[in-house]
C-alpha cells in the first residue's frame, strides 16, 4: 500500500555502481514496496503461525 522513495542526492564518493558504472549526485533512484512506517510496531501486518504471505511488485514505465 506504499512506496519508499529514496534518491541518490546525499551519496558520491570513492564507489562504483554495478558495471563500474561512476557514483554520480542524482544519479539514482531505488523504489521500494513496503507497508506504512511502524505498521509492525501498531500490530498491523504481522503474521502469525501458519499464516502465509505473498506479493507481487510489477514496475512497468512507458515512453509516450
């Protein structure tokens, strides 16, 4: 029901990406599924024994 957001505006340095690609300020972004913040701390979405979870992210971008 989320999506965590985070950018590559604070890294840089000394490290290459994958493929020796450089670091680069901007040069990236990572989008990750989750549940709301502390949903686990409020007792929302834990499971329990015996139960079962499943779930699909589909990332689909088009060029119009």
């Amino acid at each position: 029901p989320c999506l965590q957001v985070y950018t590559a505006n604070l890294i840089g340095g000394h490290a290459n990406f994958k493929g020796n690609t450089p670091v680069i300020r901007r040069s990236a972004v990572a989008l990750e599924p989750q549940f709301e913040p502390d949903s686990a701390n409020a007792g929302r979405h834990i499971l329990h024994v015996g139960e079962h979870y499943d779930y699909m992210t589909v990332y689909k971008f088009t060029k119009h």
